[in-house]
C-alpha cells in the first residue's frame, strides 16, 4: 500500500492544530499541557504566555495554583531542560530519560567526574532536603560542589522546581523539592511505558514526524525508542523528501488551506526548536533572526498565516512588534488587535 505524502503545508498545519495555535483551546489546563507536549519553561513568564495564546480565557492564577496544588510540576526532562509536566506524566517520563540523561551528563563532562562520585552527592542531596525544599545557592554551599557537578545530580535525584519559585509572581525557578515528596511517591515505572508516553506525547503535539524527530525532542538515541516505536500501533506517512513520518491514529491532520489566525508566541516555545522544521512554522531564511547565537534562547515572535514572521516585546504598557517584512494590510490589523489583546492581559 502506497503511503500518502504530506506537504510541508500540511505538516504545519497539523503541528499548529495540535498546539492549538489555529484556535484558542477550553480544554483544562492539565489535558492542555499534556497535549502540548509539556511547557518548555526555562523562563517562568513563557510558560504562562505560550498558555495564554493557546486556551480561551486563561489566567495567570490557573498555572500558579496548579504548581501550588501539585496538580502539574517543574523539573528537568526532555533535552535536559525544564518543562512543565502533569503530575501523572512526571514518573514515567522521569523514567525513560534518566538513563540517555546520565550518558549524556557523563559524556558532556568528559568523565572527570565519576558516576560513583555524583551518585554520592546525589544521596546527600536527598538527605538534606527530606525536611522540605531548599535553594539551590544553599545546597551548592553547604554540599561545597561545584556548579558542573550540581548539573549532574539531577539525573541521580529526582529534583523539581517547587513554588513559590519558578512562578509569574516570582521567576527564579531556585528552589528545589524531591520529586518522590513533593509529588507524594515515586511510583515503580519502567522506562519501557516511558518511552511509549513519549512517542504519545510527541506526536499528540508535534506529529506528523519522523523517528528522529522524536529522539532528538526527548533528548534520547534514536536506537533507544526503535523498539517501542516497532511495537505501537502508528499511521505512516511520507514527507515531500520521501521521508517517512510517523503518527498517532485518529490525531488531527487539518487540510492545508484552512486559516491560520495571528498567534504570539514567548521565549522558548517548543514548536519553534529543530525538532519541528519539517514544517517551516519558523521558515530557515528567519532562524538566525529570531536565535542570537549568543544566547541559546529565542526572542518572542509572532505568526502570520502559520509561520514566523517577526518579534514583538512588551515595553510596559504596549506589545510593540517588529515584523521581518512588509505586511499585507489585513494582517497587519489582525496583529494590531492580537496585540492589543496580549498587552491588556499582560497589564
């Protein structure tokens, strides 16, 4: 059977319905972050405006009070980089990272540092923070380790970044729980239902893709998630390179003319890395535009008909925008209302 081939259109209007960038969601607010995948959330404010672009009638308070009742955590997952999860997604997800994570963290530090010797110091920082969450500058000092090595604990150490830290009423994401108290158990999983969660999630919020595309989100080999991928029920595609995609059934593959609305997007939105460039939401000729090469971080962009198509900050009052060329007049109106309305919820 001859497999369909998905234009690059297409793809991108599959990733923006799944994101639910071509309309404003009412999901709530712990089944919209798992269908986006998690909240990318290095910088406390993006998380709160990626959700406010994607669900109708979001409030800064619902993310706040969602970390606070434990209903939805901050830690580092995927790519090693933080991410708001759902309770229920943190074990298994935690569980089919750690491993790839500790390679990596072991690799990136060229072995000068022995597995023995963080796993130690993984088991003192458990043993300082079972009274309750601590700052990182006072578990740096009082452990007397150095920076590199307090990068690697985590992946001995289930650690989140609990609140009132890490919020839009305070963004230093500094104080640090363990996962098992915090989150009341850790519960047995094995990385096997891990990684099946993550081929779930990704292609639930980023699919139509490819069985590298996947990896590399996760942060993890491509021959890691083979076999889980060998064994799930999944639809296959074909890209226009003759590449093949895979997908969930049943997830959304919009037609590629349906409309696109004016979407703003924060530092760090997920859609925007190069896991998703099959899909051109950020076209190639803007990339070096929108990432300064001295900064791994994105600035904040808008979207023009499904794609990238300029900057915006906020100066205080207004949201000023920055396009990269000339807009057709309408929308230019519909980003001046888009604009309006972001700055309102802003204030």
């Amino acid at each position: 059977m001859t497999e369909r081939t998905l234009t690059e259109r297409q793809l991108n209007r599959a990733l923006l319905a799944r994101q639910m960038l071509l309309e404003r969601s009412g999901l709530p607010l712990t089944k919209a972050v798992e269908r986006m995948g998690g909240v990318q959330s290095q910088y406390a404010p993006s998380s709160y405006i990626g959700l406010w672009t994607r669900l109708a009638g979001f409030e800064r308070g619902q993310l706040t009070r969602a970390l606070e009742r434990r209903t939805l955590a901050r830690g580092t997952l995927m790519r090693s980089t933080i991410h708001i999860v759902t309770a229920r997604d943190y074990w298994p997800l935690a569980a089919a990272i750690r491993e790839d994570r500790r390679k990596w963290w072991l690799g990136a530090t060229r072995h000068q540092i022995s597995e023995r010797e963080v796993a130690a110091v993984a088991e003192q920082v458990r043993a300082l923070l079972a009274d309750g969450p601590r700052r990182r500058k006072d578990l740096v000092a009082e452990l007397g380790v150095s920076s590199t090595m307090w990068n690697g604990v985590g992946g001995w150490v289930d650690l989140l970044r609990v609140p009132p830290s890490g919020t839009w009423e305070r963004r230093s994401a500094d104080l640090y729980g363990l996962a098992e108290t915090w989150l009341r158990g850790a519960p047995d999983e094995t990385p096997d239902a891990g990684l099946e969660l993550i081929v779930r999630r990704y292609l639930g919020a980023f699919g139509p893709a490819s069985h590298k595309d996947i990896a590399n989100w996760a942060g993890i080999s491509p021959t890691a998630i083979s076999p889980t991928l060998e064994r799930m029920r999944l639809r296959r595609f074909r890209d226009e390179r003759d590449g093949e995609l895979l997908d969930l059934p049943r997830a959304p593959l919009p037609d590629a003319d349906v409309a696109s609305p004016v979407r703003f997007l924060p530092t760090w939105d997920a859609t925007l890395l190069v896991h998703a460039r099959r899909t051109q939401i950020l076209p190639e000729r803007f990339r070096p535009m929108l990432f300064d090469t001295k900064t791994p971080h994105s600035s904040p962009s808008f979207l023009i008909d499904g794609q990238v198509a300029g900057t915006w900050k906020h100066d205080g009052t207004r949201v000023v925008v920055s396009p990269f060329e000339p807009l057709p007049r309408t929308a230019r109106r519909e980003l001046d209302e888009e604009a309006k309305q972001l700055a309102a919820w802003l204030a």
